[in-house]
C-alpha cells in the first residue's frame, strides 16, 4: 500500500492499535492508517474513566516492521512536557508519516511542536481545546501543518456537555469547518462506529462528515473492543465487511441532492439533541 493513499479523495479511516498483527489485519481490511496513541500526560484527569491505556514508544518500531508501507500516525503528548521532545525525535528517527499534537491552547505551543518537526514528517493539529478553536485563524496559516482534527470528546467535556457529538450540533466547530473547506485543509473531526452500531449509528456520523466535507476520521473503538490479536477481533466484528460498508455509504452520500444532505443533518441533529 502506497504512503500517498492519504491523498486520495476518499474519506481516509483511522484504525487505532498497538498491535503489529491487528495493524497489518486493519489495513488489509481497508483502513488508510494506524494510529499509535502515546498521549497519556494530563488525559486521566480530565477523561476520567473515557481514558483508554495509553500505547508505548517502543509499539512504534513493532509495527512498522510489521507494516513498513504502511502509513502511521502517532499521536504524542502536549508539548508542555519535557519528554515531548523526546518521542519527537524517536520517531522521527525511526520512520513516522505524522505526529499528531494534542490538547494545546497557543500559537506558541504549535511554534514549538512545528520547531521540534523542522519539516521532516508530516503534522496534524488536534484542536480540542476552545482556546485552540479560537485560534483556527492563525493555525491555518502554518503551511507545516498538513492535517487538522478537530477533537469532540474533550471540546464536550470542557463545554460540559453530556456527549461529544453535541459540539456538532450546537454548531460550535461550524466556523472552523468553513474556514478549513475555504483554504482546501485536510480536516477531520468525531470517531466513527460501525454503520448500524453505536449511540449515534456510524451511518449518520458518516453522512455529517460527508457534508461537512471532511477527509479523515477515526474509527471507535467499537472496531477493536479491546482485542489483542486478529483471531480475538475476528471473534467480535468482521472488520473488511463494516469498512466496506462504510465504503458504500460514502459513494451514496457523496451523490445526495443538497435538499437531502439537508434533510439527513437535521434528522440527526434531532437525535442527538435527543441524547
């Protein structure tokens, strides 16, 4: 699989493990990339029990010998901490396509996680914090960053609200969606269940990233469940048949007249409020 697959039109699917076997399994199934998730400083106390055990920097070298053409995302801890600098340096040396910062709330702390990249892999902005929301204006024009996330599940804690998808509905990321779409950035936003599963099905998650034009997003944890190896996975979901359903629901979705992009928003939008 070609690292470029990243570039490709289609809405890229985000499979979260730290198993080199799983990671393969994910990608083979037809996810676009791995993340390995390293953030672990600060995240208990404010996530509570929402807060998934944390990966390690040494998983990273496991799977991308497992996976070397793969393309794999890490995301880091806040750069406010000393060994940041640390796990910058590591995997760079040893092969990332992205490092994701998280949870920052200034321009200065991107000028620094940008200074720490010196351009030699790719970057994404996780912006959940109203601080960093708020500063959208001024992110965009740091041509290193080539990929946004826009992080509901701690934009809702701060907000307090009692689910994450109610960040979308109340229309507080609206502003930085259009902004994004106006100067064609890479953005993403949410994770994503299985079409028929979950609170909010995957399907209408899938119809609003569609219509908000997004180009990335990670797949729930409803596509792991917590399994260490391809064999208890396979026990739990059948994983090339729900991302491939998934497929066929943005070819329907890219193809809606305005009217029923609409209709489909606010039939959501209906539900969630509902939560």
């Amino acid at each position: 699989m070609e690292k470029e697959r990243i570039l490709n039109n289609h809405l890229n699917l985000i499979y979260i493990t730290n198993h080199p076997e799983i990671a393969d399994y994910a990608l083979r199934s037809g996810a676009d990339r791995i993340m390995l998730d390293l953030e672990c400083r600060g995240k208990k106390s404010r996530q509570g029990s929402k807060t998934q055990r944390p990966h390690q920097i040494c998983d990273f070298r496991k799977i991308r010998k497992k996976i070397p053409d793969g393309f794999i995302s890490v995301r880091i801890n806040p750069i406010i901490y000393p060994e940041t600098k640390n796990e910058v340096k590591f995997l760079i040396d040893n092969g990332v396509d992205q490092i994701i910062l998280p949870y920052f709330h200034s321009v200065n702390e991107v000028e620094r996680f940008l200074a720490l990249i010196d351009k030699r892999t790719q970057t994404c902005l996780l912006v959940e914090t109203l601080d960093s929301l708020s500063i959208i204006d001024k992110l965009v024009l740091f041509s290193e960053v080539n990929e946004f996330y826009l992080g509901l599940n701690d934009l809702s804690l701060e907000l307090e609200y009692n689910f994450p998808f109610k960040v979308l509905s109340t229309g507080i990321i609206d502003n930085a969606m259009q902004l994004l779409n106006s100067l064609n950035k890479k953005f993403g936003f949410g994770g994503i269940a299985p079409a028929e599963s979950g609170l909010i099905p995957g399907k209408k998650i899938l119809a609003e990233l569609i219509h908000n034009r997004a180009s990335t997003v990670f797949l729930s944890r409803a596509f792991h469940q917590c399994a260490t190896s391809v064999e208890k996975l396979q026990q739990k979901i059948d994983l090339p048949k729900e991302i491939q359903r998934l497929r066929q629901l943005e070819k329907e979705y890219i193809k809606r007249s305005t009217k029923k992009e609409i209709e489909d928003m606010v039939e959501t939008y209906k539900i969630l409020e509902s939560v």
